[in-house]
C-alpha cells in the first residue's frame, strides 16, 4: 500500500492514475479504523481499480469545545488495518497542509446542515462539505464510499455532490454493528462498562419504530415516544434529539406518507460520549 | 465550434478529451463577448488543446436590485465572436440546469470577498466563487483564463483554487482597453456620449497613481486623494471607492513597502451604469 501525506503528490498520482484509465474510490476517514471502515474500503473495491482511503483529523469540523485534541489518532494501527482492507493508496495530510496560512473559503449547505447534528454542532457541517470537497479535488475519484452511520452527513454531501456538480459517484454503505447492535463507531471506545451495556437500546428503539412503520403507523409522534421512553427507562443517557424525518430535506415529519423515503435518526450522551444511530426507511 | 447546453453533456465531453490526453482551458464568462473576452480565449489557446468558453448570466452573483435582468444577452452573436477567436467549444447552460430544485450549496472566501466590491454586493462573490467551482467541475480545465479588469474576482477565486485544492493553473490577462484608455466592459454600451467621453479619466487617474508610486510615493493617502480629486473635478460620475490594498490580501494601506504588490483600484457611478478599473503594481 502506497503512504502519501503531501496534497500535491497525492493530486499527481491521481491525475496519473487516472490517464492511465483506473478508476478511484475514496473512502474519507477520521482514522481509528474500525470494522466499519473495513467494510466501505471492501466495498470500495468493488467498484474501482484503485482504492484510496484518506485519512485526516478535520479541524474545521470540529467546535470549540468539542473532543477535537482527544480524538483517537493510531496512523501505525490504521496503516496496517487499511492495507489489511484492501486499499491501495493511504493519503493522510496534516493539518498545516491542508488547512495554510490566510486560509479562508468554505463550501456551506444550507437547509439540510441546519436540523439535528448541525443544531448542536453548527460550524460541523460546513467542515464536513469543506474538507471532503478539498479531498475530492486531492484524490479524484470515479467513486467515493461513505457510512450511513453518519446519515446527516450523507445527506450533505449527497447535495453537495449535486449542486457543485462534482463528477463523482456516491455509494452509501449500511451502518456496521456489533452482535448486540450497537453501531460501530470510533467514540465508542469511550464508553464505560456499564454504558456500553445500555447503548445498545438505542438500535433497538429505532428498530421499534422500524417495526410500527411497517406495521402501518404513519404519525411520527408515537414512533419519537416510544423511543425516547425506551431510552429514558433503560438507559442513563440523555437524549440530545430523536428524529423522524424526511430523508431528502431533512424537515421534521408529522405524518409519513406511502412510498416516502424517512430518515429516524437520534443522538445520546452518555456521560461526556455522545453516540448518534439512525435507520433509514421506504414508508410501504 | 461545438455548442453544448446540458451540464452532463459538458462534464463527459470535458472527462473523454482529458481521457484522450487533451489539455484544457476554459473561459468562463458571462457573455456579451467583446474583445477584451476574445484575448483571454486567445491567450488560452496558447495553453490549451481544446479552449471552452462558457456563456453563463449567473444569478447567485447577482444581488436585489442589480442588472442580473438588463445585462446583455445575445447568445448568437457570443457565438460568432467565440468562434472566430478560436473556441473549440461554447457550453452555455440555462439558469434551471445550473441551479435546479432545492439548490443550497455554496462556496464562500471570507476575508478577501469582503472590501471594495463586496462592501457594496455583499452576496456578488459567494455567487461568484459557487458558480467558478462548478463549471471548473463541469468543464474539468488544466488551465482557466480571467482578466485582470476584475481584479478582485481574481484575488478570490486565486484563493479558492489554492484553498479548495482545485487541480486548475489559473492565467491572469491585463485588461483590454480602448484607445483612450477605458477598459473595455459588457456595461459600457449603457453609457451616454457625454459619459463615455468623461469615462477615460477613470484609467488616467489610475495611472496617475501608478506613476507616483513609480516616482517614489509610499503613503497611500495622496494617491488616492489624487484619483479622488481627478475624477470629482474632470466628470459627472459619483465614486464608490478609491483603494490602495495589499494584492494578495486586499487589506487597505497606509504606507507601501519596497516589493509589495498592490492594487490600486476604484469604482464609480455614472448614472446607473458602474464602472470598475484598476491597476496592480509592484512597488519598485
């Protein structure tokens, strides 16, 4: 696997790579590689002759505040679970290279940045369009491959993509989780015991609203209830929001319609570590 | 001269000539094509295997109450005049192709977008560098033309390209004049004869200033007090402003420093109709 961290080296090979013809997949990551990643970089490979993953600790994504400087970094750890996934190329810039002196412009989505994450996190968004569209032009890929883990931010750069017209297929990959449930992500490791036994309530509220969808409710009301009475009863978290959705704006749903696309996403802290899940439906 | 309208048609055109190794350039304009617009697409051909021109009257830079309705169109006469000046390509797409259902996505550079220009169209840059950024997507140049006539359109989207990676060298060409010295512009067809007569003063005002710099002046308060004084005793016209500002930064002066770049530059009024001119310099 090829390591590079200068932007201009990994624009020329890009460029290279593709005159001669490969198609790229990226896969964006903020590092401590877990088995989620693992799988968008499988999937990544079956779409392209190269597969680059990218990984980079935004800055710009992250608030004041927020767990930026204690993010976990293990570049050995992520180099080797990379290769071990297949990618071909692992670019991973640091920050003054990305990010120089008088630097000064912003890709924003406006409407579906705003709810949910971006409520709570309002420069968040705004980090997550900029960066990305930075490393598309760095790693020029046919294909790019992203978690619906982070649905919201699916959301963004799907409408990103759209409107700045970049030439790049998105391929959303289903949320990985562990055998209880729980959605992999790298803040778990955060968890105490005890909470890492409670998070798990989380899938299974959104799983509940999954089954009453299908089972023919279509208020969202009772669906938000019963998974935040779930949560409150069985968990020591505090709910940052609990969603249902549309899938495409994002506006907040009072009635679900036959064939709409629904997004039930949520947000809980438990002590200091915040965890987000979501589940995305077809309303039948 | 191939002639496209459709963004997509665009892109795979502009992705199969750089699949064929074609290097390219483009032009992006507004239309209204006069010869200042045939020297950029000259001095492209002279980087480029395949020079585009693009045709688009973008309403994103456009703020309430501005010409976005009035500026001259006239797509069959941008197409001669394109065609002689050696386009290999003309893509003009309409407002509903480039902006379409639920369009929320924009690029903004901050600082530089800010004074002079910005002061008075606070929205005008952010449409700017939004519409830049997508057609450098859709026609995927290795090389992009712009004129120095818009010095500060040139200082942002300078930055964007360095700040958001994009894989484009960009050329800048000295402003086209007139014989008396106005700088050519799709607006001035919309001055009177008595104002065109008086328009000249605006570049000899300018070059005023560039001669006192050349001759030694280093406080930026005399030169502008001298353009000030030239345009208010010798036209009809109302100044906007008068700026003497670092080049790179576009932060205004007071005193000018051995080896500083800088621009000089103004706008003004005559009637409705807003001219703009300027002059970058070197101080020697």
């Amino acid at each position: 696997m090829n390591i590079v961290s200068d932007p201009r080296v990994m624009q020329r090979e890009a460029e290279k790579l593709r005159l001669a013809g490969k198609r790229l997949a990226v896969v964006p990551t903020m590092g401590a590689l877990h088995e989620g990643h693992c799988t968008l970089l499988r999937e990544a490979r079956k779409h392209a002759d190269c597969v680059i993953v990218t990984v980079f600790v935004n800055p710009a994504q992250f608030g004041e505040g927020e767990d930026f400087a204690r993010y976990p970094r293990d570049l050995p750890a992520d180099t080797a679970r990379a290769a071990e996934a297949g990618a071909d190329l692992l670019f991973s810039p640091d920050a003054a290279a990305m990010y120089g002196d008088g630097y000064q412009t912003f890709v924003t989505v406006e409407q579906v940045a705003k709810p949910l994450e971006g409520a709570l996190r309002p420069i968040h968004f705004r980090g997550v369009a900029t960066v990305v569209a930075k490393l598309f032009h760095l790693t020029k890929p046919h294909v790019a491959v992203f978690g619906q883990k982070d649905a919201q931010q699916v959301v963004v750069i799907s409408r990103m993509v759209k409107d700045l017209d970049f030439d790049c297929e998105l391929i959303i990959v289903p949320t990985v989780r562990e055998s209880d449930g729980l959605a992999r992500s790298s803040r778990n490791v955060y968890l105490t015991p005890a909470q890492r036994k409670e998070a798990p309530v989380l899938y299974a509220s959104l799983k509940g609203a999954a089954d009453a969808v299908a089972n023919g409710e279509r208020s969202a009301a009772p669906l938000t209830a019963a998974i935040r009475a779930a949560i409150t009863s069985r968990t020591s978290g505090t709910i940052d929001y609990v969603s249902v959705a549309d899938g495409d704006t994002l506006r907040e749903l009072a009635a679900l319609e036959h064939g709409q696309h629904i997004l039930v996403s949520l947000a809980v802290k438990f002590g200091t570590t915040r965890l987000i899940d979501n589940i995305p439906l077809t309303v039948a």
